[in-house]
C-alpha cells in the first residue's frame, strides 16, 4: 500500500464524515502567521478543468502549462494518468504561483487549492464509501482551524467558487470511477494516450478534431462544429462524451454508417 492508499485508508476509519450542512472552524487571511505556508512540497492533482481554467489565466497552450507546470507520475498500479502541480527546485519546493502577497492565481486556482481544508470523497472510489461525504484537514503547518469562524460546508462550496469545478469533477468522475475500472479492466497504450489528451491536453485533442477525420466519422446532429473550435468548456463535455464512446464502448455516439466503409 503507497502514502496515498493509506492516507485514504485512515480517512475512511477515522475521519468523521461531514454533510453539505455540517459546520466547522476556519479562516485564512493575510496576515495569520502561517500566511502562504500550504503553498509549497504539496501533491496537488489537477484536474481537467483545473488545468483548463488555468492555462487560460496563463493564456498559453495546455501543451505549454503541462510541460511547464506540471509532472505525470508513473505508477505501475495507476488505472488512468494523473498530473500533479510541479513545485519550485528551491529548498522550500514553492509553488509557481505563490507571491509574497498571496495565489497569483487565486481566481483560477484548482480544486484542492479552493475546497482545503476539506477533502471530497466519492462512492466508487472505494467499497466502503456508500455516498459522498467532506472531511477536515488538519495539519499542524495551517492554523486557520484556531480562528473563531463557522462555517457550513455548503456555504464554503459556494464560498470558493466550487460550484463550477464540481460540476466538471462529476463529468470527470464518470470517467475515472467507470464500471470499467472497477471490473479489474486497464486502458491500453493508445487508449491512456487519449484519456491523456483529452482531459489534460485540450487544445491538441482540438488539433486533433481539426485536423482528422474525426467529426465526419461520427452523426453529431447535436453538436455545434464551431463551438467546439471556441469554446474550451464545450469541447471538454464533448471530450468526456468521446471518451466513455471510446475507452468504455458506452453507446453515447453514433458512428456513421459510412465510416464503417472508409
Ligand atoms: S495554486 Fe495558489 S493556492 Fe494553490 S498551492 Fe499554488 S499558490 Fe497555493
Ligand atoms: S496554512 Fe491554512 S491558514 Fe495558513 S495560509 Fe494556508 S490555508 Fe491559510
């Protein structure tokens, strides 16, 4: 078992289990002594729509924020690639994105950044989870818990902007904790190769929509062409919609009779 299966595994035995109406303590503001302390040797996962939403703050390519801003361990018990927030090589391993005065990319931060210091975890991820539940953090560097302020969970949700990035988790989720994996099943090469494009390279699977025969391939009555060459959010949907038709064989696209003659 790695650090994150028994990391897991203790938040499953020990953590209590909070709904969207149970309250804790917390506070983070400038100014608390351990101001920026989080923002540095941390495991953050992106997600795609953090990696989205951030190389658009960026204004570069996804191509240009993976090679730049991220790693992709590799971890012979992985069913599907992750990419993690590549720290600083300094002796603190800062995060890129952390300022004297703050996040420099507060509006646009990922998911962990915004929902810590409540962690999420979902049915599907294991046996033992039955429904959603958040849980507390507590870590001795953040001393946010001794403020005096209440919050509910549902109102930090909304608080910090989660609403959104949950949203796309749910379509993500669909696709990470898919029946598929949970019947011992893995991706080939070429199918990881696509999960890898689609949810965290955008515009290559856009390059790639562009420059295939892709759209003829499929009848995509439903589907606006040109919003999927715009809109970066449409065409994740679209992505994830392709990938369940693709890696898992659900029947969400219809191909083209004629394709089957090409
Ligand atoms: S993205 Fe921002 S909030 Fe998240 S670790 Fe980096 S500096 Fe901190
Ligand atoms: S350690 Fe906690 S209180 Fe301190 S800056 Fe980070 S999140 Fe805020």
């Amino acid at each position: 078992m790695n650090e994150l299966e028994r990391f897991k595994e203790k938040i499953l035995k020990e953590y209590p289990r909070l709904t969207e109406d149970d309250t804790f303590k917390f506070a983070c503001r400038p100014g608390i002594s351990c101001f920026n302390d989080c923002c540095g040797d941390v495991n953050i996962f992106l997600t795609p729509y953090d990696i989205l939403k951030m190389k658009n703050w960026l204004g570069i390519s996804s191509e240009e924020f993976l090679d730049k801003y991220t790693i992709t361990p590799i971890d012979k018990n992985q069913t599907y690639p992750v990419v993690l927030l590549k720290m600083r090589e300094n002796e603190k391993k800062t995060c890129h994105f952390a300022a004297p005065e703050g996040c420099t990319i507060y509006d646009d931060r990922p998911w962990a950044c915004r929902i810590y210091p409540l962690g999420m975890a979902s049915p599907g991820e294991n046996d033992e989870i039955e429904q959603e539940f958040y849980f507390v953090l507590r870590e001795d560097v953040c001393k946010g818990h001794e403020e005096n302020n209440t919050w509910r969970v549902g109102e930090w949700i909304v608080d910090q902007g989660l609403e959104k990035y949950d949203e796309f988790g749910q379509l993500f989720k669909e696709i990470t904790l898919h029946d598929y994996f949970r019947q011992g099943k893995s991706l080939n090469p070429q199918k990881i190769e696509m999960f890898h494009m689609v949810c965290y390279n955008l515009d290559k699977f856009r390059q790639f929509i562009k420059e295939s025969t892709f759209l003829n391939r499929f009848n995509l009555e439903d589907v606006s062409k040109d919003q999927l060459m715009e809109d970066d959010e449409y065409l994740l949907r679209f992505g994830f919609r392709w990938l369940k038709f693709a890696l898992f064989g659900d029947k969400v696209m219809k191909v083209k009779s004629s394709a089957f003659r090409e």
